[in-house]
C-alpha cells in the first residue's frame, strides 16, 4: 500500500468528535474520493492526510512504510488543491505554478522547463503571463491543480476542487478532471459531497457518514450493493419501501413482492429507476405527480407504500395524475439492508 | 445655469477650496515677501528661506530623520504584529488592540508626562534623540498595525499561507512571500500615515524635546515665537514644500498597491 492510515480520529477542542478512528488503505495511482454530506469529516480527515490538522494521539499516517505523521506540512511533499484554490494573488500565473519549485531551490531552468510541462499539461498556454484576477473560475482551478502537481508530490488531495464553480461549468470540469488526474498518473484524494462527481473521478468511493467511513468500494459496488442504509440512500437516492418482510415476500399496502432471498428482520429499499409500471405488475398505485424531465418522467406514486414511491417512467408518454397503474420491481433491485437505528 | 444642484455644488466646492487655499497663498506669500507689512510692493526674494535654512535646517534633519527611524520601529514592530493579531483573532487580540490604541485617546501632552516621569533620571536616553522616537513610536503604532490588520483581516490569510506550506514553504518563507506583498497596500497606507504623523507631531514632541533637539514643528512654534513673520512664513513654506511631494507620492504608491490586490 502506498498510503496507510491507522486509527485517524480528531476530537475538536470542546469534546466534538469529528472523526471517529478510522483506517484507509490506498494503493499506488489509485484516485479515491471521500464523499458524504457536510459535517461528516471527510475535510478533515483530508487535512489530517495534509498535516493541516493533527489527529488525535495514536494515529498512525505511513507512506510506503515511511512515518508522515510526525512531518509539518512543508516537509510531507503533497500537492493540495483547496476548495477556495488559495491563488496567490501578488503573483502571476507562472510563479503561482513554479512556487513549490523554488521552494525545492531547483536550478532556474529546471523551474521553467517543469512549469512549461506542466502550463503544457493543463493547457494554461494562453494564461501562464496573467495575474491570477485576471483569470475565470475555471481557469483557476486548472492553475490551481498545475501549482499542486508542479512540484511532483507524492499523494495530491484535493478539496472539493469543483464546488466554486457554477453548474454548467462543474459538468464540464469534472470530466477534465478525471482525465488530468489519469494523465498525472498520481495517487490521489479528492473531498466532495457530489455523488455524480465521485462515481466519475474516482476508482474508489469512501462514503462518510457521522465522522465514520460507512463503505469503501469502487463505484458500482456502491452503488449495486450497498451494505447499510446510508450509503443506499447517499448513493443513488434508494428509497426505503417500508412494508413487512415475510419468508422471502414484502408485504406492502399495494400488494406483495417477492424478493431475492429470505431477509427477515430487514429494511428493503428501491431505486426510482427500478420501479417499473407494467400492466400486470403486482403492486397497484395511484399517480400523484408526473414531472417531465426531457430524458425521463418522474412519476410520484400513492397507494403502492406508506410514503409516497417514485418511479423514473422512459417512454413518449407518461400516465396522468388520478390514473391507476401497476407496478412491478425485479426481485434483484430490491436492495435488503439492516434497519436504520434513526434518521441520519 | 441649466442645473441650479450643480451650481450650488460647484460654488460650495469653490469656496471651500479658497478657504483653504488663500490663507496658504497668504502665507506662502509672505515668506517669499521682502516686507510683508509693506506688502507685495517691497518685492519678491529667496532671501527668507535662506535664512530659515542657516537657522533651522538640523531641525529639518532631524524630523527627517526621526521620521524615517520611526518607519523602520513601526515597521519592525507592526507588521509582524499586526500578522501575529490577523491569525489568532480572538478576546484577547482585540483587548491587545485596544491597548495598543490607547495612545490615540489620550493627549500627547500626558503621554510625554509619563515617558518623562518614567525615564527623565536616565539622563543619557533623556537627551538623546530616542526619547523623542520613542514618544513618536508610541503615538504612530496604532495606525500602521490598524492598517496592515485591516487588509490582512480582508484575505483569507489562513488559506493562502496552507497553500504555501503543502508546497514545502516554511514559516519565514511564507511571511515573506505570501502574508507581506499581500499586505501591502495597508504597509504603504500605514507607512504614509507614519511619516507623516512623525514630521508633523508637535504635542509630545514639544514635552520631550530639549534646546538641542527641535524638530521641525517645534522649530517652527520657535520661529513663529521669536522671528519676524516673513521667517516663519518662510519656514512653513519650506515644511509645505516638504510635505506636500511626499504625501503625493505615498499616496500615489498606496493606490497602485492597492490596484495589484483586487
């Protein structure tokens, strides 16, 4: 492993607990992402990676076996990308990226060539003589990232490097992103609450909840199996279907549902995208709202559960509120976690 | 006239501009007169300042001088601590800031009395011109750790200084190349308020000075008190002919400084 974290927990001065013990293994150019809602602790974990915070006393931070714990930040040779970018502003663009350079006091042409490489990489061309006002929201991210990487850091952190961005250009970037970030073939930790910007930069996902690492994984087994209620909900906005599970059936207001295997004593959620209506589904309910959504119909349904169930409808057209359909959902996205103890 | 606003406005801006302006000429007038009590008549000449020159000039360079120490003090002292206040806000470093301002509150007069009744034995500061720089420093603090706080506390410091440090800068690396040029607009506005304050400080000045050590303004309540009126108009044409470049080009520097951060 070249990361490894033992035991990282961070108790605020007046007893807060941010960050429950925990452990992380990261592997060489892996990108993983710690995504979860704000308050979780996945900043500062970051910042404890950083050496911007201290952990509490016995955590352990190994890089390729080498103690980083005990390092202030200038000496622990990680690129970081704040949230803010933290551009400095008395500088240009090209010193703004040379800056961790000179700060190895490299030769003067070796700060050049590198900052041309890497102006290069991140197509900052046009920009590399700017003041760094003088660049857009976007470009200053890319800076940003160009500054973290130039000195050739051994981890990158990144702290939710997208969120200052408005939203047509978040899509955008995001994609860049990931692309920079495999051209740099670099091991990298990115921070966000945006689910959709996890799954696409990421190789692997560790969702926070609470100051704990709920679930560790790539992608698609967040989202596929999911093992408890949180990360179903957080990834993939899995309802729960509520109901009576029963020797394998779920019973519900609208009907029953058979399910995979025989999970009594769990909770069984859904995906919107897998209620499907079919005509000879085994649930009935009524439509209560129809939102057209240009790709897909988002149907609220009444009568099939206590809450109300959603349903994503593809199709030309969709059936009007006051209609009675079926529903069916396949045995196999029925999703059977342990309860909730109580509301996250 | 189309606007009567405008026109009242233009005349009030007249007005108050000659108000300030003629007794300036007049005085200004008066110093380069042969006899100012015959008027313009008796004719123009140099002859004044020359004489200001021979009689004043180690005033001059002492005011100077001070001034430019006083810069150095304040620079030395406010800046870091100005810094140091900017990245631990908090109860105790606005009671620090307060303090710290008390000597604007209190008159120059009682604190020349306490620096006086403090170190008036030590008989070797007492007549050095330290003990004035001391009093000057005192009084001009404030103002520059007000004015470098003020743009510290408008940038998100904290932040920038994590970016240096995650790429391998130290604690003095980073003060020097992040928290001092972001500083600077408010370094240059304290440094004008500094020299300015310490070439024009009478007050203190005037409680701490002995015969041998007169700055320019007590030289210049010297010369009002004992010289004929065409001397001390001299004189404060010289004290205008001084100050009036250097405001103009600290301002100048201030504002191009301030141009760079936004």
């Amino acid at each position: 492993m070249t990361l490894t974290l033992r035991n990282i927990a961070k108790t605020f001065p007046g007893g807060a607990r941010a960050l429950m013990p925990t452990d992380l293994d990261i592997s060489e150019g892996e990108i993983v992402s710690l995504l979860g809602p704000s308050g979780c602790g996945k900043t500062t974990l970051l910042r404890i990676i950083a050496g911007l915070e201290t952990a509490d006393p016995g955590a352990q931070i190994r890089f390729k076996g080498e103690d980083m714990g005990a390092l202030p930040v200038e000496r622990r040779k990680v690129g970081m990308v704040f949230q803010s970018y933290a551009l400095f502003p008395n500088m240009s663009v090209r010193s703004n990226i040379g800056y961790g350079l000179k700060m190895q006091s490299l030769p003067r042409d070796q700060i050049d060539a590198r900052v041309d490489e890497v102006i290069a990489l991140c197509r900052l061309e046009p920009y590399a003589g700017r003041a760094i006002t003088a660049l857009s929201g976007g470009q200053r991210q890319r800076v940003a990232l160009a500054r973290a990487f130039a000195p050739r850091p051994r981890l990158l952190l990144l702290d939710e490097p997208l969120s200052a961005l408005d939203a047509a250009l978040r899509g955008a970037l995001r994609d860049e992103l990931a692309a920079l970030l495999r051209q740099f073939g670099i091991t990298a930790i990115f921070v966000t609450h945006d689910q959709d910007e996890a799954m696409a930069i990421a190789d692997r996902v560790a969702v926070m909840s609470q100051g704990r690492v709920a679930q560790i994984g790539t992608p698609e087994a967040l989202y596929r199996a999911p093992e408890n209620a949180f990360v179903a909900r957080f990834v993939g906005n899995a309802l729960p279907l509520g109901g009576l599970i029963e020797d394998g059936r779920l019973h519900l207001p609208g009907g029953v549902l058979t399910l995979a295997g025989h999970s009594n004593g769990k909770a069984a959620f859904v995906r919107a995208e897998d209620v499907k209506i079919v005509a000879d589904g085994p649930l009935a309910a009524t439509v209560e709202t129809v939102t057209f959504l240009g790709t897909h119909y988002r149907i609220g349904l009444r009568g099939a559960t206590h809450e109300t169930l959603f349903c994503l409808h593809q199709g030309v057209s969709a059936p009007k509120p006051g209609e009675t359909v079926r529903l069916a959902i396949a045995p196999q996205s029925i999703l059977t976690l342990d309860p909730e103890k109580a509301a996250a | 006239m189309k606007n009567p606003g405008r026109f009242l406005q233009l005349s009030v801006t007249l007005l108050a501009a000659a108000f300030l302006l003629v007794p300036t000429i007049q005085s200004v007038l008066a110093g380069l007169t042969v006899n100012y009590f015959q008027g313009l008549r008796s004719g123009l000449t140099l002859n004044w300042i020359f004489v200001v020159w021979d009689l004043y000039s180690s005033s001059i360079f002492l005011s100077l001088g001070i001034a430019l120490a006083c810069l150095v003090v304040t620079l030395i002292i406010g800046v870091p601590a100005a810094y140091a206040m900017a990245r631990n806000p908090g109860r105790l470093t606005r009671a620090l800031e307060e303090f710290i301002s008390l000597p604007l509150a209190i008159p120059g007069l009682a604190l020349a009395l306490a620096l006086l009744q403090l170190y008036g034995t030590y008989k070797g500061f007492r007549l050095s011109w330290t003990f004035i720089l001391v009093g000057h420093v005192l009084y001009t603090l404030p103002f520059m750790v007000r004015s470098v706080l003020s743009v510290l506390a408008a940038i998100d410091l904290k932040t920038l200084e994590e970016g240096a440090a995650s790429l391998g800068a130290g604690p003095a690396r980073r003060f020097i190349d992040i928290v001092v040029p972001n500083a600077l607009p408010g370094i240059l506005a304290g440094a004008l308020t500094v020299v300015t304050l310490s070439i024009g400080e009478f007050n203190l000045t005037w409680m701490l000075h002995t015969p041998y050590l007169k700055t320019l303004p007590v030289g210049l309540a010297d010369s009002y008190a004992s010289m004929r009126l065409e001397i001390a108009s001299a004189y404060t044409l010289i004290f205008f002919v001084m100050i009036v470049p250097l405001l103009l080009a600290m301002q100048w520097a201030s504002a191009r400084a301030q141009r760079i951060t936004q």
